[in-house]
C-alpha cells in the first residue's frame, strides 16, 4: 500500500541507527580504496595473509594506561565452566578440571594482571574490555555479559577471531564503566595446550603462550612451582584477525565485491550475523 504523503514514518532504533551509520561509513570507506585497489592487488601476499589470517607476534604487555595486554584474558568474575560447575575465574585452582572442547582438563596456572591508570591520565584505548552482551552470539550465548581482552579470541565457525573485531557498538561493545575505574585487572587461564574453554557458556580460547616474556604480576609464584620455561603452544585452530591497515582494506574490497561473490572472511561473515541479530532483537 502507498504511504500517504501526510503519513509519518516509524521511528527508526537507536540500534538500527547505529547499524546503517556503520553501513554509510564503510560505503565512503569503500570509495576511497576503490581508487587503490589496483596497488593493493599488485601486493605480493601470502594467501593466508589475503584472507585475514595472520599469525600472533610475541605479546608487548605494558602495565599501565598507555597500552593493554595483548594476550587472550578474562575480566574478573568470568564464570569458567568446570567439572565441579561454574567458577569466576581468579577462583580457579590449579588442577581443577575446566570443560573444553577436548573434553575436561586440568588447570596449571591462572595468570593475573592489574593496569593501573594514573589519577592525571586516561586509559589507552587498548586497555578497554570488550563486553559481550547476553545472547549476543545466539539464544543461549553468552549466558551472561562476558567481558574479556581485546585480543581474547572466540571461536567461531571453526576460526578464533579476537573480540574486538566483533564490536558493532550495540551487543558487542567497549566496556565505557572501565573508564571510570583506576584498575583494570585480567586473568588467563593457561592449560598444558591452547584449547578452547567456556566462559559464560561462550566457546573462548585459553591461554596461548607464543614465546617472549610473560607479563603477569604472579610470573614469580609461576616460576617457583615451574621454573623459567614455558613451551610454545600450537593454535587451537585458525586464528583470523586483521593486522594493519592493508589488511583492513583487503576485507572491506572483499566485502564490496560480496554484492556479487560471496568473498566475505570469517570476521565479516560472523560480524555481519551477529551485527544483524543485534538489530533485529531491538527492532
């Protein structure tokens, strides 16, 4: 039927709004490297590197507002799922038995790390949690609002894929309380292996230790019970996350080109469906 002209439209959610004003961003973004799109063809890449796929370089902690942990952490009072129930994580003792997807292992050692922001200073914007609402992923994930480091990553479709890749400002978001606060402290949970674990009912890798130093504030009480050494650890599984801005402009040609292919990466595929029934549960 025809809408009349003195007809007024329904107000548009502010969820929705969010969305279309991601959508009219990426298409300027697009025009803008439609121009370069022909030098960054000619980049020679390696494949996995085109898709989105990158591996993870030694971890640079700092321990303080001017930059965030880049390991895979859990904010405190994350429920980890074990075989004796739910646990916040800073509770978990060594040996206890966490559920993951390889079924019940024992814990060795739960890593923790406090950021501290000095009263004159505002934090990095790296150090900010990212907040997974309830039911953000699906009906029943997460189970409750999980908060984790940006560059914890959840398993997707069979790929890890850190959460801040995944913000779309309305169920996945930037967790604005931590501004306010003067601390800010994760934990990781660090198994024999990289496995995936689950926190708040959410599939989230555990820690993967990649080579370097460790940055925990109880790295000492670590090294009294294990000593100096720490194995470096195989990905779980593919880990798929942007690494500079030519790779950002890759995913978003990608993207541009799914109007006709789907040539969409893992990120876009699962940001786009998580993004969507973000808008639809506040339609």
């Amino acid at each position: 039927m025809a809408r009349k002209s003195g007809d007024r439209r329904p107000p548009i959610s502010p969820a929705r709004r969010h969305f279309m004003a991601i959508v009219a961003a990426g298409t300027g973004r697009l025009s803008t490297i439609a121009i370069s799109s022909s030098l960054l063809a000619g980049l020679k890449v390696k494949d996995a590197n085109a898709l989105g796929i990158f591996p993870r370089g030694n971890p640079k902690d700092r321990g303080d507002s001017r930059g965030g942990p880049n390991h895979n952490c859990f904010g405190r009072g994350t429920l980890i799922r074990t075989a004796d129930g739910e646990t916040p994580v800073e509770d978990l003792p060594i040996g206890a038995l966490v559920i993951t997807t390889n079924g019940a292992l024992p814990v060795k050692w739960v890593g923790r790390k406090t950021i501290r922001r000095n009263a004159s200073a505002s934090w990095h914007p790296s150090v900010m949690p990212v907040r997974v609402s309830r039911s953000a992923i699906d009906d029943q994930t997460p189970q409750r609002d999980l908060y984790l480091s940006q560059e914890h990553s959840l398993l997707i479709d069979s790929v890890l894929i850190p959460a801040k890749h995944l913000v779309n400002g309305s169920s996945i978001t930037f967790d604005d309380d931590a501004m306010m606060s003067e601390t800010i402290e994760y934990f990781c949970v660090d198994l024999d292996t990289h496995e995936v674990i689950f926190a708040e009912g959410t599939a989230a890798e555990s820690f993967q230790y990649r080579g370097g130093p460790i940055a925990w504030d109880n790295i000492g009480d670590y090294q009294d019970l294990y000593g100096s050494e720490h194995k470096v650890m195989p990905a779980f599984a593919p880990l798929c996350r942007y690494s500079g801005g030519r790779a950002e402009a890759r995913g978003l040609l990608r993207l541009a080109a799914s109007r006709f292919v789907d040539m969409r990466d893992p990120i876009q595929i699962a940001y786009g469906r998580i993004a969507a029934r973000a808008m639809a549960i506040a339609a």
